[in-house]
C-alpha cells in the first residue's frame, strides 16, 4: 500500500496538457512545469488516497464540475505567473 495525493495526479495531468497546448519554449522547462503544479497544489485541497477504492472514489469526484473548475481556474493563474518569470 502506498499514501498518495490523488490531488498530484490530476494536476500533472492538466499541467502536460496545457504546457503542450501552449508549445512555447518556457514550457519545456521541467522547473517551470514543477513550479506550476506547487502553486496549483498549494492552492486546492489534497484528497489522499491508500486504497483502489479510495482512488475510485476519488477518480468519480474528479467528474464534477467544480472540482474540474477549480482545478482549472489555479492552473490558468500558475501558467501566467510562470510565464512572466519562467
């Protein structure tokens, strides 16, 4: 068994998606990437999961609408203080 922020997961995954998107030389910077997701992560709530029925649990919330949101709204806010100071 391991302790893992499910949380991490699903940043990482918007993050590599929106730095790939936007395809600019700042974004290839793995610091600016790790940079990104500290700022989301310190922003939003961490849901810890041990268990598969924890991360299923936490995979069904992960399709509501705020959470989706909220996720979006800190990941739009960290790409642009990063891109000013890479």
């Amino acid at each position: 068994m391991e302790l893992k922020n499910y949380m991490e997961i699903v940043v990482e995954d918007a993050v590599d998606k929106e730095l790939a998107r936007l395809n600019e030389d700042w974004t290839k910077s793995h610091k600016c990437k790790l940079d990104i997701m500290a700022m989301i992560l310190n922003r939003l709530p961490a849901r810890y999961i041990v268990t598969d029925k924890g991360r299923i649990m936490t995979k069904i919330t992960e399709t509501e609408v705020q959470f989706q949101a909220d996720i979006l709204r800190e990941l739009v806010r960290a790409v642009k203080q990063v891109k000013k100071n890479p």
